[in-house]
C-alpha cells in the first residue's frame, strides 16, 4: 500500500487549535511511517515548535494552506455560536 505524505521535513504546516480559537503554525522536522503487523500504517509528522499530528488529522486539525486553516476555525467558531 502505498502512502502519500501531504508535507516534507522543512515544511510549514497549519494547526487549528480549539482551545485558543486560533490557528498554529508548525514547521515540520521529521516524518516517520510505522507499519504493524496487520499491516495498519499510522503515519507521524513531528513539529520544531511542539508534538506532533498523525496523517489522519490532515485536513481536519491540520493544514498544509493556512487559508484552508483559517477557513476550518471559521467554521469551527461559527458552530459554537450557534
């Protein structure tokens, strides 16, 4: 099976975070697949500023377009309203 990776080390990638209302911007220093014996893939992608996000929060919690970022926590803020 093969897996794409939406960034590469050195990239700048966009988190939203919930708790502060805003979004986060990380650059990424390291990306490593982990394959099980199932062969289930889980895919990390560690940030320099602080932890790190799995392949599976990209496009939800995690953007590689801060405009795509900054149009979830819109969303995000505009169901909390509500």
């Amino acid at each position: 099976m093969k897996i794409e990776i939406p960034c590469n080390v050195g990239d700048y990638v966009y988190e939203l975070n919930k708790a502060q209302e805003r979004i986060e911007t990380h650059i990424v220093v390291h990306v490593e697949v982990h394959v099980g014996r199932d062969e289930n893939q889980v895919v990390l992608i560690t940030f320099a500023t602080y932890g790190f996000c799995r392949l599976a929060d990209f496009g939800k919690t995690v953007f590689t377009d801060r405009a795509d970022a900054l149009h979830a926590l819109n969303e995000y803020l505009s169901k909390k309203k509500k």
